[in-house]
C-alpha cells in the first residue's frame, strides 16, 4: 500500500498512476490541503486542481463503501485495471503513542501507524518529497520513501554534458573516415568505436590538438560530424561578446543555430548562462530579426508565490526577479560611453518581456525566444507547460545550475532541469551544454571552489 503525500501531487498530479499493480492510498488530510491550495493562479494551484480531478476521474461514481475498500484504477478506456485507488479517513488511535496532531504531517503519520496495526500482513510505504517527513514517520515506524517516477538517473554525475574531450589527437583512435565536403561545410563519417557509443546530435567533440566537431547525425552504426573552426567559433561575436573559452564558444554555437529550438545551459554560478543568452537573443532579434520578441522569465524561489502586491504592471513586479537580464544588459555594454543610456536605449529598442511563471500558462508565444531562468527550481510538470507555451518558429532557453536548487521538495536528481535534459538527450532539434569554470571574476571563481 502506497499512500501519497500532498508535496507529491503537486510535484506530478499524476502519480496515482504510476504505481502499477500496487494500492494508492490517499489520506483525507492530503484532500483537505489539496483544496485549500487549489485556489488562484498560481503554479501550484493549477497543480492541485489537476490532481484533484485525476482523483474525481479514477473514482468516478463510486459508492463510499467501495472507495474505503479500493476503486480499481484504470489507465486506458480499453485497459486492464491494475491496482487500486481509496481514500483514508481519519482514525481515533488505541496506541497512547501518537504525534501530537497540531500538524497535517503528524495527523497523517498517526493514521497510517493505526492503518499498520490494523493491517500487518501488508507493506504500507509512505510517498513523500518531504525529507523531513519521511525521517518522523520511519522513527515513528512508518517506512517511508521519496516519489522517484521522474528521476530517470541515479547520480548527477552521470548528467551528459553536452561534448566529450579528448587528450591528445581524437583521430589517434579513429581506424577509418569517410570525409566530404557538402555546402561549404566538412563532414566526417565514422563508425560508432569504442568512447563514440554515447554520443548523441548536437553533442560536441573536443581534443587537445584543437580538433572541434559537432554531431550532425546519428544512429546505431555510424556518427556524422560537422568540423568547426576552434578560430572561427571561439573568435565568433555575438552582439560583441566573445566567448571567453571552448565551452562557451559551443554554447554560442547553438544558441545561434535556427535549427536548434530547445538550448539548455547548466553550470556554476558565473560561468556565463545569462549573458550568454542574452547576447544571443538580441543578436537574433535586433540584428538577424530571426525572432520577433524575447520572453524572460524564472521561478521565483517559493513555487506557489504569487507575484505580490508591488506596483505596476506585470513586468515591474517581476524585474527585481529578473534582476540577472538587467545585470548582464549592463556587462554587454559596459564598455560603452554612457552604459545606463545604452542599456535604456536596448530596453526600449528590443522587444524584451518579462513574464511570470503564474501567468505563462494556457499562453502560445509565436517566433519568440522564451529564457526560463533558475530552471533548476522547477518540476519536470512545471518545466513541461512552459516549454510546450512554445509555438511555430519559437527557441526555449533553459538556464540553471543544479548546485543551487532553492525549493524544499526537489534535489538534483528530480528536478525538471535533470529531467529535461535526459529526456531531450538525442533529440534532433535540442542541445545542452555544462558550462565550466567561473569566469566572472577570480574572486567568484575561488568562492565557487572553496566555500
């Protein structure tokens, strides 16, 4: 028996049908929460709602003795039912050892104790993103266990980074190629060899030598691979930033790249996601007019905050959270003579919006580049309705860094940015790279590695 907690519908208001042939439980507690937060436009509010329809759904006309025993769930019109949805009420509990029940979580933990005793052939398995939960209901005897559907690895380590390097010459370990020239463009053909089984499109190959290629094509036998110039994609300006290595030189080259549509960017604080980004996005808009408009937005650091009671309109709410675009609009034309009027002259030159995720929703945006800021802090179901806001001829722009996660129920390995970026991994159109070192000052740098 698996009983959900409510940071886990929230987190996918889908969960109930991941859990097989097993029994879901849903304690009345969980409904009571669902629906003091289902009102509003928030984030998580459009989370509870779906959620609480899910469970309206899989009930459907049951009678309540039924819905105590357990509705069998069906996943398809045509399928099988395959385990069980009911709702736990609340208990008195004979044990004089009980939480006191001031709060929801003990309030919960106490039922499913008095559920345990009053069932001890069964495993009862409580699902929560709560750390701090799962620790008072396994000292409380209760086992317990995060909700791991969406967690599709099991170290972030194991993250792609978007390029593999090499030492010394890529080509030493290359038998055979097949090179040729097709548009301008140099193309080699290699069979898939041992340290080439995981490469991917649009993923990048580096050596020591200064040898820089890029997946064009990919499948079980053989590897495409477009040669770059490291002169000519490392010398390359856009909007007049020059990349300051070779990871950020690859960045730019996908940012730039119209065929690339989906471009997701990890890496330290300060290793130039934003500005790179930005400088992109202006290029593409001002300069080559590829792209109409520029949205940026982020989460804010409490998921379910609305955007608040500050003035103006919805874009002055939001710039003290877009602090970051502003800041990097400043460092593109710092060297210019009068930098504020630059920076003022850019702002009411280029069509930039500032959007929150609280009203992104139900939204199309149409040869647009769309930056999502801090994506780390978002749910791989917040991070999807974003992405799919994206209409005809639009570009998606991930940003995060996944050593910074600043919401209490997500951890490297189930945030939407880790499952973003495994998802899309080989996806023709999508790109990720895994930006190193700081270099936004030598004292950021030191600060990154030693505090």
């Amino acid at each position: 028996m698996y009983v959900l907690d409510t940071n886990v519908l929230i987190h996918d208001p889908n969960a109930l049908l991941n859990f097989e042939e097993h029994d879901v439980i849903i304690p009345m507690t969980v409904l009571e929460e669902l629906d003091s937060l289902k009102s509003g436009k928030q984030t998580v509010a459009a989370d509870c709602r779906q959620a609480i329809r899910n469970i309206d759904r899989l009930l459907g006309d049951a009678s309540p003795h039924d819905i105590e025993k357990g509705v069998p769930i069906v996943r398809a019109e045509k399928a099988e039912p395959l385990g069980t949805l009911s709702i736990l009420m609340s208990t008195e509990h004979s044990s004089t050892h009980v939480l006191p029940e001031h709060l929801n979580d003990n309030k919960i933990i106490n039922t499913l104790a008095a559920l345990q005793s009053r069932s001890p052939d069964r495993d009862l398995i409580l699902v929560s993103k709560d750390i701090n939960m799962r620790l008072k209901a396994r000292g409380f005897g209760v086992e317990a266990q995060d909700y791991h559907n969406d967690q599709l690895i099991d170290d972030i380590d194991l993250l792609p980074q978007g390029y593999q390097e090499f030492e010394g010459s890529f080509w030493d370990r290359i038998p055979k190629v097949e090179t040729a020239q097709r548009d301008g463009v140099t193309e080699h053909v290699l069979r898939r060899e041992a340290g080439l089984e995981n490469l991917t499109v649009n993923e990048f190959v580096v050596d020591e030598q200064g040898f820089i290629g890029r997946v064009t094509q990919s499948d079980r036998e053989r590897i495409v691979l477009e040669d770059l110039s490291q002169a000519g994609i490392t010398e390359r300006e856009v909007w007049g930033l020059q990349p300051r290595d070779i990871y950020q030189a690859m960045a730019l080259d996908l940012l730039m790249d119209p065929e690339v549509h989906l471009v997701n960017l990890t890496g330290s604080a300060g290793s130039g996601k934003t500005i790179l980004a930005l400088a992109a996005c202006i290029e593409l808009t001002v300069a080559s007019r590829q792209y109409k408009r520029i949205i940026a937005t982020r989460s804010t650091q409490a998921l379910d905050a609305d955007i608040g009671f500050l003035p103006g309109t919805e874009a002055e709410k939001m710039e003290p959270w877009l602090g970051a675009i502003v800041d990097n609009l400043e460092a593109l034309h710092e060297d210019d003579e009068n930098m504020s009027a630059s920076v003022d002259y850019i702002l009411s030159k280029v069509p930039l919006y500032f959007k929150s995720l609280n009203y992104i929703r139900g939204r199309s945006f149409q040869h647009s580049l769309i930056i999502i800021d801090e994506s780390q802090n978002l749910t791989p179901h917040q991070l999807k309705t974003i992405i799919t806001r994206a209409g005809n001829g639009s570009k998606v722009i991930c940003l995060g860094n996944l050593a910074q996660i600043d919401t209490p129920y997500l951890s490297g390995l189930s945030s939407g940015l880790t499952y973003m970026t495994e998802r899309f991994r080989g996806f023709r159109h999508g790109g990720h790279i895994h930006l190193q070192g700081v270099p936004r000052s030598v004292l950021a740098e030191f600060a990154e590695a030693n505090l």
